[in-house]
C-alpha cells in the first residue's frame, strides 16, 4: 500500500520530491487536485490505482475533518 501521509487538498504526500512522485511514480506531480496523471500513466494500471487511492484518501480526510468540526459544535 502506498503511503500519503503528509498529503491535503492542496500539499503533496511527504514521500514525494523533485526526482518522484508517489502517485505517478515519474518526476512529476499527479496530486489529484493538482492536475493528475499524464496521457502516458493513465494507460498504467499502478498508477492509476494509486491516484485513486490518494483520491479515496483524500476523500477520507475531508470526511474526518468535518466529523470533527461537527463534534465540536455540539
């Protein structure tokens, strides 16, 4: 399993660097919400099941940072 620790709505995963992104596995960015993966890694089934699992994770983390703004309203 890929790790995306460190990764938001707008920062890249702590795994990440200027020689490889952990979504895209090249030397360049795919963070979901900045721009995804290129014509060439959308044919690689890897890839794209690890932009799917940052989407998810992605997804996950807003879901649990609303949960806790709930909760701390009441």
């Amino acid at each position: 399993m890929t790790n995306f620790g460190g990764m938001t709505v707008a920062n890249c995963c702590d795994d990440c660097n200027i020689d490889g992104c952990v979504i895209s596995g090249k030397p360049y960015c795919a963070h979901p919400r900045k721009g995804g993966l290129h014509a060439a890694e959308q044919q690689d089934p890897d890839a794209l099941k690890r932009l799917r699992s940052a989407i998810a994770f992605l997804d996950r983390a807003a879901a649990e940072d609303k949960l806790k703004r709930a909760m701390a309203e009441d």
